[in-house]
C-alpha cells in the first residue's frame, strides 16, 4: 500500500491546483474557439466565402473542447472513485463489524441480538 505522501503528491501532479487549473481550463474553452473562428475568417476573407467557414470553426472547436473537458473529468472522477474504494477498510461497515453496540456485554438487560422465531414468547 503506498504511503499517504505518495498518494497525494500524485494527486497534485493529476489535478494541479484547484483554482489555477479551473481558470486555465475556463480560457482554453473560450480561447481555443476563438482561435479557430479567427482562422475561418481569415479563410472566409481569402475565399470570400461569407461568415460560414468561421462560425463552422469555432462552433466546432467548442463542442470539440467541451467533449474533451467532459472525458477528462469522467476520467478524474472514476481515479477518484477507485482511491476512495481503495482506503476503505475492508469488512468495516454495518453487521460485519462488532462494535461496542453490537457486543453481547453493551446491550440493555433482557435484550439479545439472536433471533426471537425459534424460541417461546416469555411467560409473565
């Protein structure tokens, strides 16, 4: 199992930091449309072929660069996911851990935790 250390240096190295890494995520959608829609017009102007070849462009280009933002994060997501699956300690949750509720010693006088079906009512 890899320490806590190396699990989060990977962590910064996948992610990067937080607020730096959604802005520049948030000018590569407006920036690289665009860039592309700039490129049409100048083809549009060179071929005079009206404003089709730039709105084509970074019409494009965005709905290019949403798809690949949307992989990314389902990616990160489903990383995330198997990290947390990973640190969860097996055999830790509900009926399958006794716990000091669930110990014979903790519960109330009169109360047990086996099944009543088997056996008699009690008698007043």
């Amino acid at each position: 199992m890899r320490s806590d250390n190396a699990r989060d240096e990977q962590r910064d190295r996948r992610n990067g930091t937080g607020s730096e890494d959604g802005l520049a995520k948030a000018i590569e959608i407006v920036v690289t449309p665009a860039i592309f829609a700039a490129a049409g017009f100048g083809l549009d102007r060179w071929w005079d072929t009206g404003p089709w070849l730039a709105l084509s462009f970074g019409v494009v280009a965005f709905i290019v660069k949403l798809l690949v933002e949307w992989y990314r994060y389902a990616e990160r997501m489903q990383l995330h996911e198997e990290e947390l699956a990973s640190n969860r300690p097996s055999k830790q949750r509900g009926i399958d851990r006794a716990t000091g509720f669930d110990e014979p010693t903790s519960l109330p006088t009169g109360v047990s935790l086996e099944s009543d079906t088997d056996s008699t009512p009690p008698q007043p």
